[in-house]
C-alpha cells in the first residue's frame, strides 16, 4: 500500500518480543512475592482457597509443602527455610520460646475435632449425644482410626474420644489403627472410622457422618508464625492476616476447621 512502512525482520521480532515480556510483566507484577507455607495435612483445603483469593489481591504466590505433624516438625528440625509455619500449638509455642519466630508474629488460628467416617449409602446410625455414639460405636465389628506412627495428631485424639465416652477398654477388640483408615470403610472391611473432621473424607465411598458430640470432643489447635530466618516478613504477615480474620471463617468452616479463639 501506497505511504505505508515496512520494518526488517529483525526490528519486527525484537518488538513482538518487548511485548511479550512486557505482557508478561503485567500478568505478575515485579514486585509479587511467592510465599512458602509448611502446614499440617488437616489445613490443606481451606488454605488453597484462602490462597486462591489471596494472590487474586495482592498477586503474591502461595506454595503450600504440608505432612502429618511429626513430618512438619522433622522440616523444621533439619532447617528447611518457609515464609510461614502452621503446626499445633505446642509445637510452634516451642519454636516461640527458643527464638526461631519474629517476635510478635504467633497467633492462634484454627482448630479442629474428631469426626466419624463412614462408607457412602451405608445406614446412619446415630451419634448425635454421647449415648448414643457410644451405643453406635460399641454396636460396631471394625472401628478404624489413624495409626499414630506415621506422626499424625489425629490417631491420639480419637483415642482421647473413646476415653472420654468410658469405652476404651470396651471397644479395644474392635479397633483397627491403620495407616489407610478410610480406604478399609470404603472396601467394608471396617464399619466407621474416628478422623479429623477436615480430613473425611480421605477416600472415594466414603462420607462424613458427622462431629463426635462436643461433650466428648477432643481437638487439635493450630498456631501460625513467621520465622525468624524470613529476613522479608511483610508478604507472610499480609497472608497471616488474611487467613486468621473473620473474613476466612467460612472457607475454614467449608472444610471442617473453625477459626480459633484469640
């Protein structure tokens, strides 16, 4: 066409370059941070959500390396560096106490207690009071629950369960500690299991029944802190703000957890 321009080649493939790059720099701003979060298994779910809303914010990726407690704890001893730590109280509240978190920066943030697993389109019996789980349980051939080796919180708590209801000693013939709970209910080779609420279901056939009744409940409570080896703290704190506002108590209670009392 009459007037118009052409440019070589090469002056054509550096521009389409340049934006390229520059496209690329305008879907993640030079100054997002990506934030490394070591966080208990019974987290998990509710924290890619808080997440996802997260970067759609602020634009700062959140990459999530989570275990049974005992797998956290043995991360933190062999000094793997996070931005962020989410373990059971006591075991941050230790951290706390030696030095290792930015002062300041532990805060209470979730709980959770036991629930019952069973096998999805089997009938459900009732564990609406404390009789009446302990009737349910008792009325059971298998009872599974988490074996307590693999470091997990889950297993010591639904023992506490079964204490609390006085069975313990009744019930102990029928119980099945194991490290794939879930995936014998859903086979039929145990009847109900006792787990974290947030981690029913585990497996594919199996559903919750429901939360043991608060009478007899035993709870795991998770802290969250920065560590003192974050030399840029302000992009976890921004995280830690989110997650343990009121604002994140629905995606919290979406997966079984609730929001801890200050």
């Amino acid at each position: 066409m009459e007037g118009s321009m052409r440019f070589p080649a090469f002056i054509t493939t550096a521009v389409c370059s340049l934006l390229i790059a520059l496209g690329i720099c305008l879907a993640r701003p030079a100054w997002a941070a990506e934030i490394r979060v070591l966080n208990a298994n019974a987290l998990t779910i509710a924290l890619r959500a808080l997440a996802a809303e997260h970067t759609k914010q602020t634009g700062n990726q959140v990459t999530f390396i989570f275990g049974s407690p005992g797998q956290i704890q043995q991360k933190v001893d062999a000094g793997e560096k996070f931005d962020l730590l989410i373990m059971p109280t006591p075991a941050l509240a230790a951290l706390d106490t030696a030095g290792k978190l930015s002062a300041g920066t532990r805060r209470a943030l979730v709980r959770v207690g036991i629930g019952i697993a069973i096998r999805e389109g089997a009938p459900k019996p009732d564990i609406t009071t404390p009789d009446a789980l302990r009737k349910t349980l008792l009325a059971q051939q298998k009872v599974t629950y988490s074996d307590s080796r693999t470091g997990g919180l889950s297993g010591i708590n639904a023992q506490k369960v079964l204490q609390n209801l006085g069975i313990a000693d009744e019930i102990k013939s029928k119980l099945l500690p194991h490290t794939d709970g879930q995936g014998l209910i859903a086979k039929g080779e145990a009847d109900l299991g006792l787990y974290n609420v947030s981690e029913i279901p585990r497996a594919k056939g199996v559903v919750l029944l429901g939360p043991v009744p608060a009478a007899v409940q035993a709870y795991i409570t998770y802290d969250a802190g920065v560590p003192a080896s974050n030399a840029s703290p302000s992009a976890a704190m921004e995280f830690l703000k989110l997650i343990a506002s009121p604002a994140a108590a629905p995606s919290w209670h979406a997966a079984g957890l609730e929001l801890a009392t200050p």
